[in-house]
C-alpha cells in the first residue's frame, strides 16, 4: 500500500434524494470549475447513494466513450429525462400506489441503459462505495468497485448498480441481481445509509490504514422543510405513513451523519448543503417544469453564496489525492484478511458490505 507522509485522503459523499439530485450535480459542476479537471483525479473515494450513487458511477466510471461524465452533463439527465421517468398519470398513479410502487421501473431502466451503456463496474477510474439494501438477507449491501480485483464476480453492469442503488421504495421495485453463488433482492441504499459520509469515512479507514487525515467533502440534495406537524400525523395509518415513510428516513439518516462526522477524530468533514430547501421543491418525484428550473435556481444561488466555502474546500483537495490506489483496487496478491474485513456483526452481513 501507499504511504501518506503530507497529503489527506480525500473522500467524496453524495446524498440521494431523487430528482433532487439536480442539486449535487450543480455543486460539483461549480468545484469542477475550480478545478478544472475532472473530479475523480481528486478523491481517494466516492460515494453515492440512490440518486447519489448514479452521479458517483457517472462521474467515477468510463462511460462515455471511455470517459467519465461531467457534472454538467449529468444535469442534462436529470432534467431531460427526469419527466420520463416519474411520469404520472393523474388517477392511475394515485390508484397504484396503493398496490404496486408508485412508478413503472421501465423508464428508469431505459435511461440507465441510454446513459451508462454497457460499462462495467471495472472501469472505475477511483474505488467507489455504492450503497443498497438487501431485502432478503435484510442486511445493507455495498456495491465496491476495489473488490473486484480479488472478486471478479463483483464486477456488474454499471446500470445494474445504478438500478438498484436508486430503487426506492414505494417508488421503484427492486432491483435482481445474482452472482451465480449468491442472488440478491436489492433496494435504495438510503432506507439506512441516505448521506453516505460515515460510510465513506469507514471505508476509506480501512482501505487507507497508514494514513491519518481524512477530509470529506459530503454534497446533499437540500435540506427539506416540509414541516409534519402532530395534528396532520396523528391519524395516519398505513396509507398515510406510506406516503411519507421514505422521505422521513432518508432526511433523519442524513442529519445524524450531519452529527456523527464532525466528532471523529483524524476527519476534516465539510458539508455542502442547501438549507431550508422550500417545501415546493422538496419532492423527491417532482419533474413539473416549474420545479426542475426551481432546483437549478436554488442550486446555482447557493453556488454563489457559498463562493468563498467552495474556494475553500476546492483548496483542500487540490493537492490530489493521497494515494495511487486504483479504480478496482486491491490485487489479487493481497492476502484474504485484507480483502474482506470483519467489518460487521455476522457473516453473512460481513459478505454483503466487502
């Protein structure tokens, strides 16, 4: 492994949050620009979750023409294609969602498929940590671009992971996904892990273990302020909390991390996030056009705001990134020990986040 004599390992978290994911896009595009290279040749590690995850394979995998996107262009996918994808029908999708997920997985399917090809987990150009939910182990999953060198069976379509990573549920339907060993009912990693920062750091820990400064640059997708207050909650049933259940989690989730990261020790943890996101652009399905331009605006006025705090983190990391380390990882030289850390309480949970 490498030594860490000067620089900090640098680690890149991306919220989910549906269409909402329009904002991270904004942000990164705005750190790009300082940069002026592409992301990737920056962090040490990226990681995403639902709407997150499909900017950290976009911008971490060779799925451009043997390129990865850039943030700009993943906007472009979100409001070109956003429409499609949560399309609704007025009576028929109200009438679905009381007994199927809310939206067809079709339209998601084939934007995928259109945007990330048929590129493979192995292209990525620095390890990435993609985060699922395993509903029939009921364990957390992590999809690990760095295991594929010792575990080639590890090695999935890039749209398989970006399908399954962002299957939330009551909105999308799971996501089957098999090894031919081991087959896998797969959901929206933000049902435990929305805000991916604390997973990233751990991950990054063990991946990186001489290295003692740790900075993590964590990118949200707005901070809801939908206010549920105890009158309009008080008699909701299954139908009623079904409606909100999933926004609830991923926003709380996303908080606690908000808490847990800035007492660690060894980690500098900056958070770029868009406060008091206003209750019209909250949804995570709302692709009228009014709100799509609505996210943009408020994504761009935060870019401005925030100009000084970007300057800053865009210093952090312009140095590069602490390590050589590639995109998948460990050679298959290294001994079994280090490639499947004891990271979690049983086995077959431990085999589920290597």
């Amino acid at each position: 492994m490498s030594s860490f004599p000067s620089k900090s390992i640098k680690v890149l978290a991306i919220d989910g949050g549906g269409i909402r994911g329009i904002i991270p896009a904004v942000i990164l595009g705005a750190l790009r620009a300082r940069l002026r290279q592409e992301l990737w040749r920056y962090f040490d590690l990226i990681a995403g979750t639902s709407t997150g995850g499909i900017i950290a394979l976009g911008i971490g995998t060779c799925c451009k023409d043997g390129q990865p996107y850039s943030p700009d262009e993943l906007v472009n996918l979100y409001v070109q294609n956003g429409p499609a994808i949560f399309r609704k029908f007025p009576v028929w999708t109200w009438l679905r969602q009381f007994v199927r997920p809310k939206y067809s997985p079709r339209a998601l399917e084939a934007t995928l498929q259109r945007f990330f090809r048929d590129t493979r987990f192995a292209s990525a150009v620095t390890p990435l940590l993609i985060s699922s939910y395993d509903l029939k182990s009921q364990l957390p999953f992590f999809f690990k671009s760095h295991r594929i060198a010792s575990d080639p069976t590890y090695d999935w379509a890039v749209a398989s992971i970006a399908r399954a990573t962002s299957a939330a549920p009551t909105f999308f339907p799971p996501e089957y996904l098999s090894t031919g060993k081991e087959d896998y009912a797969l959901v929206d990693g933000g049902v435990f892990v929305n805000n991916p920062s604390v997973a990233a750091y751990a991950e990054a820990r063990w991946l990186y273990p001489e290295a003692t400064n740790f900075l993590v640059v964590s990118v949200g997708t707005g901070d809801r302020q939908d206010r549920i207050t105890y009158t309009k909650a008080r008699k909701w049933g299954l139908v009623g909390w079904a409606r909100q259940i999933v926004p609830v989690l991923m926003d709380s989730v996303s908080e606690a991390v908000d808490y847990e990261l800035k007492s660690f020790p060894g980690c500098d943890y900056r958070r770029l996030q868009i406060e008091n996101l206003p209750p019209p652009s909250a949804p995570m399905d709302d692709v009228t056009p009014e709100n799509l331009q609505q996210l943009q605006s408020l994504a761009k006025q935060y870019v401005e705001v925030n100009a000084a705090k970007l300057d800053e983190v865009s210093a952090l990391i312009q140095d590069g990134r602490g390590s050589d380390l590639p995109g998948i990882g460990l050679s298959t030289t290294v001994p079994l020990s280090r490639t499947h850390p004891p990271v979690l309480v049983s086995s077959r949970e431990s085999e589920c986040a290597s």
